[in-house]
C-alpha cells in the first residue's frame, strides 16, 4: 500500500499551475521535525517533501501563509505535471 501521513510546515509554494484538463496544480515544499524513540534512545528526525496538491486542496493551499502547519495525507510518486 502507498499511502503517507506527514504533519508540517508550508516552508515554500509554487505559482499555481494548471493541468491541460484545466485542474489547479500547486507545487509546494513541507518541512517536519521530530522526536521519535528508536532502539533504546531517542532520534531527532527532519524531513523535507517536494509535494503537489491538486484541485480544492492546491486552491486551498495557495492561499494560506508560509510558516503555518499542516496534516497532509496522500501517497509517493516520481515526477510531476
């Protein structure tokens, strides 16, 4: 199953772009930082995700400010529109 959950911050955001069926497409960068415990000791883990959003979620996303966290759902791909 490809499927992914990532809490974050918006740290970058693309202009927003149109797929040729006319579909918002939005390219934007997620930053997570945390604390996990693994073998015995605790780890810090930071990630950053190139990303894309599509449709209501790319509108949505366009609009709000860099900095502000999100919970993001989906799934891993190669490549882009």
């Amino acid at each position: 199953m490809n499927q992914v959950q990532l809490s974050g911050v918006l740290v970058e955001r693309d202009a927003m772009r149109y797929t040729p069926a006319g579909l918002p497409a939005l390219g934007f960068i997620v930053q997570h930082s945390s604390q996990v415990h693994d073998v015995h000791a605790q780890r810090k883990v930071d990630v950053t995700v190139k990303s894309m959003a599509f449709g209501a979620v790319a509108e949505r996303l366009a609009a709000q400010p860099l900095g502000s966290s999100w919970k993001f759902s989906g799934f891993l791909a190669n490549g882009g529109i």
